[in-house]
C-alpha cells in the first residue's frame, strides 16, 4: 500500500484511497466498504443505558473510597469475559496474575443489549471543528485542478460549523 502511494500523488480523495487499498495486493485479500456518515451510529449515548460509567471491584465494594479498586485499562491488562457470567469483566494486572478484581460492567446482568439505532449525524455530514475548517480553506490553494470535486459548491468548505462547535471535544 505505502509504495502505491508513494507513486502518485500526494492529495487523495476518500474514493481515491479505497481504491488504493483494493488495487494494492491480491485481488480479494481485502474487503473494503467507504463508510458514510448514514452507517455511524451514536453510541456515545447508547452505552449509558446499558453500562456503569466507574464500576467498582466487586471484591472491594464495602471498603472506603481511598482502598476501592474502580475498572482501569491502565491499571488492568489481562480482561477475561465469561459466556455464563454475562455483564461481568474479571481483570488482572498482569496477565494471568495474582492480583484479580472482578466488575460488573453491565448495568442489569440479564438484560438484551440491542445494537445501537440513533444515528450520530442525521444531517447526513460528520461535523468539522472550526480550526479544521480554516485548515481546508488554507489548503484550497494547493489542491490540483483534478482534485477540486472536494471543493465545489456542495464541499465541505460549505458545511455548517454550528454542530462541530457545540461538540468540539470530538475528532
């Protein structure tokens, strides 16, 4: 793939790079689909319904605060899932190791978790950052004459910054 692109040129479309990664190797190697902004759903609100923000080891659920032991990728490393404990995430800090602490990530233990429905952007157009905005309206100028499909009429330099303001905490 690197050495496709280091080929051409340096300006891609998103139709330009799915079309690289499928021309790159054996022909079937790779099942590639273009993502549009329809097939992203909102699972940032989904995930509340269903699991604990902070969940507590089970085994220090009636100590204090300070002796707790709260569910961290960054403390435990090794996650092992049980098929007949469902909800429940044992964790251990090293893998296979002698310090264990079992969660229970789920909210209710028993309940159907139905896939995410809502769709993230129903607009249809995945929201920019102001700052990435000014990014693209610097880089017109650069773009090639076979390139500028990005750029006309219905681009994004016309997309609407009102949403990607009012969640400038996402990328």
């Amino acid at each position: 793939m690197k050495r496709r692109l280091w080929r051409n040129v340096r300006i891609y479309t998103i139709h330009d790079v799915v079309e690289h990664i499928i021309l790159s190797d054996k022909p079937g190697k790779f099942t590639v689909k273009e993502v549009e902004a329809s097939d992203i759903c909102d699972y940032k609100q989904w995930w509340k319904d269903y699991y604990k923000k902070i969940p507590v080891s089970i085994e220090c659920e009636h100590k204090s605060r300070k002796e707790r032991v709260f569910f961290s990728t960054s403390v435990q490393f090794h996650f092992i899932f049980e098929k007949d404990q469902k909800g429940y995430v044992t964790g251990y800090t090293t893998i296979n190791g002698l310090n264990v602490h079992t969660f229970q990530i789920a909210l209710q233990q028993h309940r159907v978790i139905q896939p995410a429905q809502k769709k993230a952007y129903p607009a249809g157009k995945v929201p920019i950052k102001s700052s990435k905005m000014s990014d693209f309206v610097k880089l017109k100028d650069f773009v090639p004459e076979e390139k500028t499909e990005l750029y006309n009429d219905t681009s994004i330099l016309n997309w609407s910054v009102t949403i990607a303001v009012l969640r400038q905490d996402d990328d």
